[in-house]
C-alpha cells in the first residue's frame, strides 16, 4: 500500500495463487497467505481493515489477467466479511470497520465484484479504498454511502484538494515523509485567503513555494522560524540556522525537528480543508489555493538521512545504490605521485610533499573533507 514491483521469489506465491500474495517487509519481501492476514485482523482487532488485493504493478494487466485479479480480491474480501466481527454484530465487544480495495481497474471490467459490494455496503462493509481515484466518478451510486479511502500516492496538496473534491475521504500521505527526507520545512495553509507570510506582498504576480528548502545557503544565519506564525514544536523552541547546521552535519535530529512540524502543517491543512467544506466555500478556496501556491514541491537539493536496509524495497538486481559512496578514489592522487619529479625524503617542507600528493595539511583537510562530502 501503495503497491510495489516484487522480485521473482522463485515464484513461491504461484504454488496457491489464490490464497496468498506478495509483500514488502521490513526484512524483505515475504509471501502472505489470506488465511493468515485475516486470523491476525481477528486478533487484533483494528479499528479499520482494508481487505487484500491482486494487483499487478508497472504494467497494463491483459484481459485474462484482469479477470484473475477481479475474482481472487473478490473472494478475498468475500473471506474477510464474512470472517471478522463487524460493528453491526449483535454482542460484539471488538470490532473492525472493513474497507473493500477497488482495482485500478476499469468500472466495467469489474462490474460483477462491484455489485457484490453494494450488497454488503448495509451489512458488514463500511466502506472501499481506491488504488486509481479517476475511477470514483463511474462507481455504482449506492457505493457513495461508504468511506472513501484514496490509495494514490499524492505528491501534492493540489492533488488533495482534487481529490477530495472528488468525495474522497481518507488518504495514505507519503508527501510528509517525502519532503522530511529532502530537508524541506513545509510552508503553505488552506484556505489561503492571502499571500504566505513569508512571501510578497499581496499584489505579486508570483507563485509561492510549497516549502522551503533548509539545505539552502540563506538559512545559515536566519534566526527565524521554520514558517512565521506555525505553532509546532519546532517553530517555537528552534530556527531555521539551527535546523540547517543539523542538515550540512548530518545530524539526525534535522530531521525529526522537520517532521514534527511538516506533521502540523498536514494536520493544519486537513483542518482547513474540513472548515471550508462546512463553511460551503470550498470551491472558491480551492481557487484561491491554486492562484496563490506552485504545482508542485521544491526540487530536492540535499542529501537525505542514509537508508538503512530495513527501510529499502529491493526489485531485483541491477538497481542503483540507495545511499551515495562516502569514499572517492584516489585516482588523481595516485598520478601526482606518479608525476613526481623526485622521490621523497627527509628533508622535503610540507608544502613539497603535499604538491606531491603525499600528505594533507591541515589547512587542506577543510577542502577535502567538503569534496568527500559531495
């Protein structure tokens, strides 16, 4: 969730092909059997279950595949209605609302399972999850009672606001983490009923960023804030220089200070979203919203904090390295030494045999360091 490319596995899953699918795990990619995701849905009872699907991912599905896919999530999610307890159980001290996932699939194409889910939406389903929302506007009428949980990876508030207008309920945000990891402080509110507080004045043309980027040279000696006004934990006890020394020394405490307040903004922007609908302008402030902010985040410019094992989705071989070399070659040192008009002695100043290649001063370990940064 959202769905990922697996790697071949020896194709362990296609011994039951029905009764289990392929997931990516914190110690890898493992094969998850139905009967066990449902066993553990009924012990731990969650406040929201969304069932399992078949998906197929980087490629178009043909049609004998797409059918295979629409009879095995229906019967899947057949298994868990009719296996945990729902709210409407009579004498239910646990229960778990259950959501439905809907193929990215056309409407058409799985029209049979649809209808299936229409008769449960009274009973045991309280909902569905969308893994492609451009196909919410085609659902069966009865379907619109339910929660909608969007599924998309959305890159931007923009794409939010789209959805929601939509009728989306709910969503998966990987946009929080995503600008976190880049070393960007979020800075955009909704309804935006004038320009950003750090930005122009209101009469300028220009579009304003989504978020500001600490790597940036210009936050070295900025004492201010994360965002002017924010009330996040750390806007009020840090600022911006503090935050960028943590990122140019790669301090993991950089990136907990962004996360808490990107998760404020989130929160904040959610909040709006919320107000303007009961406040019936939300149309108009989407507009606003639109005029107001850039289409999309700041370009990444700075390195992240480095990927530990547990937290890749390895696809096979060929892939490029997650974390960049903290070694260069001494290639070009190597030469200098090959280049040297004499071999080195005791009598030989510093300076000789640094031209040389041999040794580093200490007024050139500052330069050297930074160049093993990059």
């Amino acid at each position: 969730m959202p769905p990922v490319n697996p790697p071949n596995l020896n194709r362990k899953s296609e011994q039951a092909p029905n009764r289990s699918i392929i997931i990516s795990t914190s110690v890898g990619f493992q094969i998850l059997d139905v009967d066990e995701f449902i066993n553990d849905a009924q012990k731990l009872s969650p406040d929201l279950v969304i069932g399992l699907s078949d998906n197929v991912v980087g490629e178009a599905p043909g049609k004998r595949r797409a059918e295979k896919m629409v009879d095995r999530t229906a019967a899947w999610t057949r298994k868990l209605l009719q296996s945990i307890a729902t709210p409407g159980d009579p004498g239910s001290s646990t229960a778990s609302y259950a959501l439905a996932p809907i193929l990215p699939l056309s409407v058409a194409a799985q029209s049979q399972y649809l209808a299936q889910l229409e008769d449960e939406m009274d009973n045991r389903l309280c909902g569905f999850a969308l893994y492609d929302t451009a196909c919410l506007p085609d659902l069966p009428e009865r379907l619109y009672s339910g929660v909608r949980l969007s599924l998309d990876e959305v890159s931007t508030p923009h794409k939010v606001l789209d959805e929601v207008a939509m009728g989306v309920d709910l969503f998966v945000f990987p946009l929080v983490g995503a600008a976190t990891d880049a070393g960007l402080a979020l800075d955009f509110a909704f309804p935006a009923v004038q320009a950003p507080i750090d930005g122009p004045s209101e009469q300028s043309s220009e579009r304003q960023p989504l978020a500001i980027d600490l790597w940036t040279k210009d936050h070295a000696t900025d004492l201010g804030p994360l965002r002017k006004g924010c009330s996040c934990f750390a806007c009020g006890t840090h600022h911006r220089a503090y935050v960028h020394h943590l990122l140019d020394a790669k301090e993991m405490l950089a990136w907990v200070l962004l996360q808490i307040h990107n998760h404020h903004i989130i929160d904040a922007f959610f909040s709006g979203i919320r107000e303007s609908i009961s406040r019936d302008s939300f149309e108009h402030d989407v507009e606003n919203f639109n005029k107001i902010y850039e289409s999309e985040m700041p370009e990444k410019t700075g390195q992240g904090p480095r990927v530990r094992g547990y937290q890749m989705r390895s696809e096979g071989p060929g892939e490029k390295k997650k974390n960049p070399s903290r070694y260069n070659t001494l290639d070009d040192i190597r030469q200098k030494i090959a280049d040297a008009p004499s071999e080195p002695d005791a009598t030989m100043k510093a300076t000789s045999l640094e031209n040389q290649g041999l040794v580093v001063t200490r007024e050139s370990k500052t330069s050297i360091g930074d160049e093993l940064d990059k």
